[in-house]
C-alpha cells in the first residue's frame, strides 16, 4: 500500500511539473509596445474562387427594368425562401470560374474581387442598353474561416470579407495554453494547389506575413503541445491507480473485520 500511495505521489508531483506553462510560451505580441507602429494592408480584397457563393443584385430607377437581371436564385438553381419571407441570392461559381447570370448568360467571375464584378456588370448592363445607370451590389454569401484543433473542429462566418489571422482566432474563442503558438497554420487554396503556411502570433512579424490577411474557406489548424499528451497518459494511469488504491483499501478494511 506504501508503495502504491508513493507511486500515485510521484504521478501528481510530475502532472503538476508537465502541466507548468510560462508566459513566454502563450502571450500574443511579446515583442510589441506603445512605440511600435505597424501599417497594414488596407486594400485587401477578396478574390472570387470557384465555389463560392455570390449574391448579386441589380437595380436602377426603373424597378421593372432591372427584374429580369433578380432571378432569385439560389446555388442550386431554385427558390429558397426563409423563414422570414426573404429570399436569397446565390450564384454558385462553377469549377471553371464561372457563373450563369439572368440575361446576360454566363460570366467568367473566378480571379475578380468583389468591386470588379460589381463594375463588369454595371459596364455590361449600360454598354447593352439594358438599363440606364444601373446599381449593382455584389457580396459573398459563403466568406467562411475553419478551424481543426486536437480538440475538434469549427468555423466562424465573416460579414465584411476582410478577416485577419488575429481576429480569426478571437473570434473563435483564442486559443487555449496548451496549443503550440509557434506552429499554427493556415491551409489556402493557390491555383488549385493546397499549401500550408505556419504563424507564430507572439511575434509582431505575423503583420508583416502574407498570409496575415484571411481568405475565405482558409483553415487554421493547430497542435497541442507535448506536455498535453503526457498529462492525458499521466491522469489516464493515475485514475486506475487511484482505483486499485481504493479497492486495495477495501480489501484490506474486510480482512480487518473479519480476521
């Protein structure tokens, strides 16, 4: 019993050890102060892949004129309706970048941003005769982030269609003390090939990172540091003998009893 008790000691003291995290290792920005000024990137746009979602709607003085350029559609080619009545949008940007717009037919949209295909159509529109100084908006219905942790999984949807690393992960919760800050990375689509491009945010230098700015459908996944592991071996083990203690114990209490 000595030893078992000795053991299970031992089991806590190194939990309590592995499970000691420092400063150095979690705080964000370690090397920033009230001096440091850094100048970001503030013409960031998104860039139209195939399989994103567009919503597109045209207007102008006339409201009959510009109907037959609001088909309401959706990804799928049909109404969708809400549960509030409205219905929504959406052209689903196929494989080869392109999307079928009422009247005008297919429009090769994939490589543009969104200011860009606002003006295509707007140019098209006046260029045709259709109408006569048209208001197009165009917005993404589907500007997502994902999330893959050791823990599991999730995504945040962004409204504005800019999305920085930083605020990614604020949005998502932050990130926990036991995730390794010197390898997260953020798997992007570039060309039709996936890569992977790994962030430390306890440096300042991530502003300076190309991919500091998020794309839409951009994953950043993250790893748990090693001590995390240990811990779940340690406090795995530790409640099996913590278990066989306490039955060694009532063993013992009845053989007391009844010697």
């Amino acid at each position: 019993m000595r030893h078992i008790k000795l053991l299970i000691v031992i089991l806590f003291a190194l939990v309590s050890v592995t499970s000691c995290v420092t400063p150095q290792r979690v705080f964000y920005l370690q090397d920033m102060n009230d001096t440091i000024q850094i100048e970001l990137e503030n013409r960031f746009e998104a860039i139209i892949s195939p399989y994103d979602e567009l919503d597109i709607w045209v207007s102008c003085s006339d409201k009959e004129l510009a109907e037959p350029f609001n088909v309401m559609t959706t990804s799928n080619g049909y109404n969708n309706v809400s549960s509030n009545g409205s219905t929504r949008r959406g052209y689903l940007v196929d494989v080869n970048g392109n999307i079928e717009f009422p009247v005008l037919g297919q429009i090769h949209v994939a490589g543009m941003t969104r200011l860009q295909l606002q003006n295509y159509i707007k140019n098209v529109l006046v260029a045709g005769d259709y109408l006569n100084q048209p208001f197009v908006n165009v917005r993404f219905n589907n500007f997502k982030i994902f999330f893959l942790s050791p823990e599991g999984g999730g995504s945040i949807q962004v409204t504005n269609e800019r999305c920085t690393f930083l605020e990614a992960l604020a949005m998502h919760g932050g990130i926990d003390q036991y995730t390794r800050r010197d390898k997260i990375g953020v798997l992007r689509n570039i060309d039709g090939n996936m890569v992977i491009h790994y962030m430390d945010p306890r440096s300042s230098e991530i502003f300076n990172d190309p991919f500091f700015l998020l794309q839409q459908n951009d994953f950043i996944i993250t790893e748990s540091i090693r001590s995390k592991y240990y811990m779940n071996e340690i406090g795995y083990w530790t409640s099996w003998f913590g278990m066989i203690t306490s039955v060694a114990s009532v063993v013992t209490m009845i053989a007391v009893l009844f010697k």
